[in-house]
C-alpha cells in the first residue's frame, strides 16, 4: 500500500478529472525531518564503513563527457575533502532519473569488497515502478510478453543474460468518470539478479510490453496511455505546489521532462566484518535500508 488519503472532492486540470490535494492528506510528508541531512542529500544509513544516501531525481551520480563532476552525487559529497578526510566511493549506480538508495563507500577496500559482493547478487535489491501496458493490438509484437500480475523476466541485456523477478503491488485506475478512458497503470516490485546497464527499464519495456511511467529513453511517453497519465500527474503536481503557496500564482510552464518512475526503495547489505588484515562479508547478517518514496510516487497515488 502506498499509505495515501484522498480528497472529498475532485478538480479538472489540462482536461483531465484527478484528485485535488490537501497539505493534510499527505499525511507526514515531512519524512526528512527525522533524517540526518549531508551536502543536501537525506542520509538513509551511516556506519563506519558505509553511507547509504536517498538520491534525488534527475542527478547523475558520475562524471562523464556532458555532465560536470561537480554537478554528480559523487562530485557534491566530495567537495571540500581537501581538509583530510578520505573520499567517499561509489560501489553500483542508479540511472540519473531513478531515485532512491544508494550505496557509497568510506575506503577503496570497503569499495571493491561491495563492487563484488553488487555484481554476485550478495546485495538483495527492491525497486518500485510504475508501469502502463501499452494497447492490446502491440501486446501481439513477436518477442512480448501479454499482460501477467507476476513472474520472472529472463531476456539478454546488452547481449548479456538478464534476469529480474517482478510481482503487481497496486493497480491503480482512474474514475470511471473521467472524460477519456484510461488504462490503469500498474505498480511493480522489482528484483534484479543481474546488475545490467537499464536492465528494469528495458526489461519492462521490451518484455513486459509494460514501459516505466516517464521513460523517455525506452518508454513512449508519445503513447496515449502514457501520455494520459502523465498529464493527470502535471494537474496534480500544480495543484500540490498551489496548496503549498497559496498565495502565489499558479506556475504555467510544464516540466521539461516527467519523472522517471522507477525507485530503489530497500536494499539489504551483507554485514562487514573487520580483522587485522583483512574485510569479508558476514552471509548470516543484514542491513536493511529503506528509501521512502518520492513525491511524484504521493502524487500518483493519489490520482486513486
């Protein structure tokens, strides 16, 4: 359940009936203030090896050709360590639009002991997303899969072999009021066992025929499902910054691009052990992390 309330009554944006938001019925949004902060990012986990942070969306965690270090989670958790204090180093990655918890590292040792224990599946991983099936007549292509509540995707990756177990949380479903008829977008639980460059969004997309809600790289946001659903979240969105300054007008530009759906919501790490000379992994004991879902994961829920 995504422990969301409705309104009582029901607003008209872009043409679309969705569901008008109160401050209240978010019911303890304000989840970040029981959190440590660090260079602004929410501080999930902290212990003397690891940093476990909630990245937000829409920021790369490396450098790379087009993106400036300084502008990465990487870059801004590092910036000023010239004071002495070690760096901190990334050890799996989550795509610049995927929010949720993500893993750093205290030392390179501490690094290259949880790069492997990423890459042999020794961290169980749970992702959220929202999906919408695309129109029954596609659902025929060769090679997709028709519509199933649960199951396992096994499909090569960028020519390498790929597997991710899947399973429906919610269905959720617009009004049947509402002026055009939408298909309902359905939430996913995702448990990759390979670790695959895009391997959930292309899993959901090209196996499911099911692409991730805001995926403008594999999904088809151009889609009429996609599309509809996207615009009654625009309409919530704008109505949720009204209700948070009323007396300021509403905004008229939309969002360059909608967010991506997809979140790394608990990760459980194997507990590290230390001795003198050496760092290993403990297989009997855990550290669950949870990430708490983003604001536009609130907002869809609430077009209920």
């Amino acid at each position: 359940m995504l422990g969301i309330t409705r309104s009582a009554s029901r607003a008209v944006r872009n043409g679309v009936r969705c569901w008008p938001l109160a401050v209240g019925a978010l019911g303890g949004w304000n989840w970040k203030a029981s959190f440590k902060q660090r260079r602004g990012f929410t501080v999930l986990h902290e212990d003397e090896h690891l940093l476990v942070i909630d990245k937000p969306r829409s920021m790369p965690v490396h450098g790379g050709s087009k993106v400036d270090a300084r502008d990465t989670v990487i870059g801004r958790l590092n910036d000023g360590r010239s004071d002495g204090r070690p760096p901190l180093f990334l050890v799996h990655r989550l795509d610049a639009a995927t929010t949720g918890a993500l893993v750093l590292a205290k030392s390179r040792d501490v690094a290259r002991l949880m790069e492997r224990a990423f890459a042999r599946n020794r961290v169980d991983k749970t992702y959220v997303a929202a999906v919408v099936p695309e129109e029954k007549e596609k659902e025929k292509e060769k090679g997709r899969m028709s519509w199933r509540s649960a199951g396992v995707i096994e499909r090569d990756v960028g020519g390498k072999p790929a597997r991710t177990l899947y399973s429906t949380v919610r269905t959720l479903s617009l009004s049947s009021s509402s002026p055009c008829s939408i298909p309902p977008c359905h939430v996913l639980e995702l448990k990759p066992e390979t670790g695959r460059t895009h391997q959930l969004r292309i899993h959901t997309a090209m196996a499911l025929n099911a692409p991730i809600l805001g995926d403008v790289r594999y999904g088809r946001t151009r889609d009429a499902a996609q599309r509809a659903w996207l615009e009654v979240l625009e309409g919530a969105w704008r109505e949720w910054e009204r209700e948070q300054t009323p007396s300021s007008p509403p905004s008229s530009s939309p969002s360059l691009q909608p967010p991506l759906f997809l979140h790394c919501k608990t990760l459980k790490i194997p507990f590290i052990r230390e001795t003198v000379d050496a760092l290993s992994l403990d297989p009997t004991l855990f550290t669950r992390v949870d990430a708490p879902l983003p604001l536009h994961f609130v907002l869809l829920g609430k077009t209920l």
